[in-house]
C-alpha cells in the first residue's frame, strides 16, 4: 500500500486548507484511515479518522468543530478539511492506514495503524 499526502502550505490565520491522501496498491475489505500531525518539537498527535465502509468518524478533541474528515465515493482518497485554522494548527500532517485485526483497535493512536504517507507541511502564520 502506498499512501500520497497533498494540500498542504502556509495560510493565515483564520483560514482553510483541503489536505488530500490518495491510496494505491493493495485493497482490504475492512480499513480506517487516519490523519495524524507532528508539530515542531512535539510527539506526533492523532488529529481524525474515519472508518472506511461506515463512515464513522473520530476526532481530537483540539480540532472538533474545525476539521472535517471524509472519503471519495470509490474510496481510494480522504481528506481532511481544515477550517479556521490557528497557529497552534502548524506541523506536519501524516495520513495513515489501520487493518483492523478484531473488533478492538483504537483509531486514535499511531501505532495500530499499518501504513503511513509522507507527510505535508502545514503553516498557520500572519
């Protein structure tokens, strides 16, 4: 599975950003995907997920509200809407694939997910 992030760059306060993800290789039946971010100096943080075939997602709780998650109808994209955005919003921003092994996983952290994009950079400056 290879994972393709885009959209990101430097906007002002108060501003938006689309962030693509698109995904190629090999398909599941079953599969969440993740957006997650690191910031200068920080640990990486989950940001948003959205379980592929239900639609359900979760968010962190810094960014309800803002950003939105979602899919493309043949589901080989998500992307994450990012709105009124705040300089604390600044990092890197990572899409990542989770193979669900059971019932239990927790979307919310990084390591139970299998795949990981590259990364696009995100600013939030005046």
């Amino acid at each position: 599975v290879q994972l393709q992030a885009s959209g990101g760059g430097l906007v002002q306060p108060g501003g938006s950003l689309r962030l693509s993800c698109t995904r190629s290789g090999r398909t599941f039946m079953s599969y969440v995907m993740g957006w997650f971010r690191r910031a200068p100096g920080k640990e990486r943080e989950f940001v948003a997920a959205i379980v592929a075939h239900s639609a359900r997602t979760t968010y962190a709780d810094s960014v309800k509200g803002r950003f939105t998650i979602s899919t493309d109808n043949a589901q080989n994209a998500v992307y994450l809407q990012l709105n009124n955005l705040k300089p604390e919003d600044t990092g890197v921003y990572y899409c990542a694939m989770l193979i669900p092994r059971s019932v239990l996983y927790d979307s919310s952290r990084s390591e139970s997910y299998d795949y990981w994009g590259q990364g696009t950079q995100v600013t939030v400056s005046s």
